[in-house]
C-alpha cells in the first residue's frame, strides 16, 4: 500500500500533474519546466524530486542537461498505469492546453544565453 500512497500523493500537486503533462510531449530540463510554469528553479527541482521517487519521471545526463522524461513504469505498477491513463485525462483543462500551447516556444538555449 506505500507504493499506492506515494504515486497518488505525488500526484496530488497540480504543478506536478501540469509537470507530466508536459513530459508527455518532450523531453525536458528544469529550465524549460521553469519557463512554461514561471516557477523558481528550486521549487521545479523540489516537484521532480517527488515525481521521480514516486517512479513517474526519469532523468539521464547529457553533458551540462539533466534532461526529465516520463517513466517507463518499471519501477511501479501503479506509476505505469497512472501514466498510461494520464495521455487520455485533462487535455481539455485551460491551465494544461495553456501550458501547451506555450511549450513548443520554449527553448533552453533561448532560456540559458
């Protein structure tokens, strides 16, 4: 049951919901999560830490990036099916098709100059 618990308490925030939201469209650093959310970098940081303890996102090193993705759900059954079921959930909420329309902008080499 403490597995449930962690999935469905990370899920909870709604920064972090908007935050898989957007990984279920690309790849993304902190920077670009900032951006889009206007959110200060340790609270982005701080959100990701949860996602990724709960096993919902991953990251992989690319150089100076830490670049966030969502998981393969391995890790946790209950993540696997909640990111499965979340590609089909909230597409028509206005905060998400905000952030949305905003994240094909985003650019980290635009952000980091």
């Amino acid at each position: 049951m403490k597995e449930f618990i962690k999935v469905t308490k990370a899920l909870s925030d709604p920064t972090r919901v908007k935050i898989l939201k957007m990984l279920q469209k690309k790849m993304l650093c902190v920077c670009e999560i900032q951006a889009a959310l206007d959110r200060a970098q340790s609270t982005i940081s701080k959100h990701l830490k949860i996602l990724e303890d709960a096993g919902l996102i991953s990251f992989e090193k690319d150089g100076l990036w830490v670049n966030y993705n969502l998981a393969d759900g391995t890790q946790s059954p209950y993540a696997a099916s909640l990111i499965g079921n979340m590609r089909h959930w909230l597409e028509d909420d206005p905060e998400i098709m905000d952030i949305m329309v905003k994240l094909p902008e985003i650019d980290r080499k635009d952000i980091i100059k």
